[in-house]
C-alpha cells in the first residue's frame, strides 16, 4: 500500500499559509495560491512514480527450524530490487506470535545489489513460534510517499530444551570411544557382573580370589567384573509453579531439563534405557525408556512437550504413580523444589516409598539469592534482618536435604552452573558402586 509521508503533509500544508500572504499583500494573486497546492502534489506524485513498487521487489526469508532455549537466533531477509534506483532506505520487522523477546526493526538501504537484513530475536521459554507477517516500508527519492508490504508468512520456530554439549573433556570422557574403546568392548570396572579371571597379583583385592579356580589351576586367579548395562533411567520433571522461578534468564524447569537431556545423552551412550516422566497436580507425560542413540532425538521432543503450569505439585500423586508404572528397578531422577515444611513432609513421605524399590537422585538447584543475602555486608538493620531470614531458610533447607539423604536418596543440591556436571558425576558413581 502506499501512501504520503508526514514529510508531504508538511509540504502541502506550507502552501497555505504562502498562499494566505499573497492574498493579502495582493488580492489580485489569489489564483496563484492553487498553483503552490498543485505544484506539491506534483512532486509528490513524481516521488511516487520514482518509488519502486511492490512488483519490483524480490523478497526471500530464511529462519531457522528449531532453536535451542536462551539462545539467540537471526531471522535473514534478503531484498533485491528489479528496477535499477538509487539507494534507498527500507525498514523490516517481523510480526510473531510465541515466547520470544519482540524482535527489534532493523533498517537498511537497498538498490540493484542485493541487501540482507538480519532480524536477531532470543528464545525465552520451551514452545512453538509462528512467524506470521514480515512487514517493511520504504520511502521514495523525496522521502514524500512510502510503500508498507505485509508479506504474510506462516512458519514455525520450535524452542526446543538447551542441550549444550560444551563440557569439553568430561564430554570427552564420556564419548562413545571412552566407554566402549575404538572397537566395542565391555566396560570393566567395580560392578557386580562377571567378567574374567585374572591372575592375582599384589594390590588387588583379596576377597576378589576364587578359591575353587585356583584350586584347579593351582594358581591364585581374581574375578573381574564389568560394569553393567541395560538399566532404566527416569527423567522425572516436577512442572509446578515453584519450577517457574527464573535463575540466570531461564526457569528452573529449563535448567532441569537441559541437565537432564545431559544425562539421558550419557546413559544412552553407555547402554541404558532412559525416559522421562512428568508431573504437577496430575500426570503431565510419561515416555517409556528406550535405548539407543537415535532414541535422543524422541527424549529431546518429549522434554519440549513439558508445559509451564501454575498448579502446585501433588508429589503423593506423582510418585505413586511413577512408581507404580516402573516393573523393575530404575534409576529415577527427580527434578524439583521445595520452600516450606508441609510440602517437604509429603515429599519426603513419597520419597520414602520411592526409594524402597528403586535408586533415586534428588536434584534441586540453589538459590543465588539466598546465598546474596546471607552473604551481604551489614550496612543497615534492613540488610541484617533479610541475611537472618535468609541464613533461617538455608538452615531449614539443610535439614530437609539431610532428613531425605537419610533415606538413602542420593542429594545434589548445586548452584545452576555445575548442575550438569554433578548429575553426571553421581550417575556414573551409582554405576560403578553397583547400587542398580
């Protein structure tokens, strides 16, 4: 559509007082006040005839398909214009719908050579973006008339959980080459499935020598075991409201999963079955583990599934029924939080029958701004008061992590940058003590 600038409002509104003047200073001159109006709308229309039209114009967006969580992305539109003119000014921004930050509009000059736009935009939260409309505006030689074009465009963006692989060596450590060597072999290591017999040397255990094979080749020969495989992981997501607080830009529930997808990668590499499992006042989702690499691209989908809810969480109800549906002994990861006693004592009762039947990891991330105010210099009475409450809470919530340690529930309560890496390090520790 075009249309007249503010420019050429201006410009044809100063024809009238000129034309007031000349009538006074010469009534004789009043037919010449119409000549000042026709002349500004000549010029306009001869700045809307140098304007490239809509026709003219070669339009071709490129964004991407899917984007991990807190990252930021580029939406390229790249402009070209069949009609030889010279540079002008164009400006482009995107109408979306989704939980994305409003991207910004973004301007620039184009002509007969090519011109590319970037639009940068940041993935706030887990979700499905719709591209909707493109809009631009350019303006004439004059700057009197301007085109506005709403290319309409109906494409998708999935935010997908953060999963970054950036832990350099422990993601080293982990690779597949490490676990299994170059050529496919079993893991030896402190687990409780026979491997071989070796013969005995000082610095092994004792209590590792079998007497009977010994007796036999008259010789003292050690067991060896391997580490085993084939055990069930359960990611479980609390998704109530407490998970909503944002740390470091990001929900705690985004956190939980990028963590989580961390896990799920290193126990499917290493021959274990992984699911995912999540809930609030009611069950949200549950996948059933599965094996193999290829089963990471399914578990990623799943966890982007994971909606934001406001409810709060019924851990009676949840566990019981995780519980319920695991036939055998698994490992199950429980993501969440806790801020008062009677949340905590239902928690702990449903830990309790949980950690009967199966091993779990009970991962809750530390509050920086707890951990500020405890911290903060006593300048005045306000800040001593907020450090002595908060010093309170971190007391209450040591005891309840102590109380739930106790029931032999492995515990890691870290800040958000080393969630990953303790996750993953007491996962390989339960596997190497054989505790599944």
């Amino acid at each position: 559509m075009i249309r007249p600038t503010p420019r050429a409002v201006l410009l044809f509104s100063l024809g009238i007082p000129v034309a007031l003047l000349m009538v006074v200073w010469n009534p004789a001159l009043w037919p010449f006040s119409f000549d000042l109006s026709l002349l500004a709308l000549l010029v306009i229309a001869v700045d809307a005839l140098l304007i490239p039209p809509r026709r003219s114009l070669v339009i071709d967006l490129q964004a991407p398909t899917r984007l991990p969580v807190g990252n930021e992305g580029q939406i390229e539109v790249t402009l070209r214009s069949t009609r030889s003119a010279g540079p002008l000014r164009i400006e482009a921004v995107v109408d979306l719908d989704g939980p994305l930050e409003t991207p910004p509009m973004v301007a620039g000059h184009f002509g007969g050579a090519p011109e590319l736009l970037s639009i940068p935009f940041t993935a706030l939260r887990r979700g499905v973006v719709t591209l909707e409309a493109l809009w631009l505006r350019w303006r004439g030689p004059l700057g009197l008339v301007e085109w506005r074009l709403k290319e309409e465009l109906a494409r998708k963006i999935e935010i997908l959980p953060a999963a970054r692989m950036s832990f350099g060596p422990a993601i080293q450590a982990l690779s597949k080459s490490a676990i299994y060597g170059t050529k496919t072999q079993n893991q030896k290591g402190e687990g409780t499935e026979f491997d071989t017999l070796r013969e005995h040397v000082p610095g092994l255990d004792s209590r590792m020598i079998d007497w009977k094979q010994s007796a036999r080749h008259r010789k003292l020969l050690s067991k060896e075991f391997r580490i085993e495989r084939n055990h069930q992981i359960v990611l479980a997501y609390d998704t109530g409201h407490l998970m909503l607080e944002p740390i470091d830009g990001l929900a705690r529930l985004d956190h939980a999963i990028e963590a989580g997808l961390m896990l799920g990668w290193t126990g499917l590499r290493a021959g274990d079955l992984v699911g995912s499992f999540g809930f609030d006042a009611t069950i949200r989702h549950y996948l059933e583990p599965g094996r193999g690499s290829t089963y990471y691209a399914r578990l990623q989908r799943s966890a982007a599934q994971l909606a934001y809810h406001t409810e709060e969480t019924n851990f009676t109800l949840g566990l019981a029924e995780l519980n319920a549906r695991l036939k055998r002994r698994a490992l199950v990861v429980l993501f969440t939080e806790f801020v008062d006693s009677v949340m905590a004592e239902l928690l702990i009762e449903s830990l309790k029958r949980m950690a009967n039947r199966h091993a779990v990891i009970f991962v809750t991330l530390q509050d920086p701004l707890t951990a500020r105010l405890v911290n903060a210099e006593p300048q005045d009475f306000t800040v001593v008061a907020e450090a002595v409450v908060a010093h309170d809470f971190a007391r209450e919530r040591a005891i309840v992590m102590e109380r739930i340690a106790r029931l032999g529930v492995h515990c890691v309560d870290v800040p958000v940058g080393g969630l990953s890496v303790a996750l993953l390090n007491r996962y390989l520790q339960i596997k190497q003590e054989g505790l599944l």
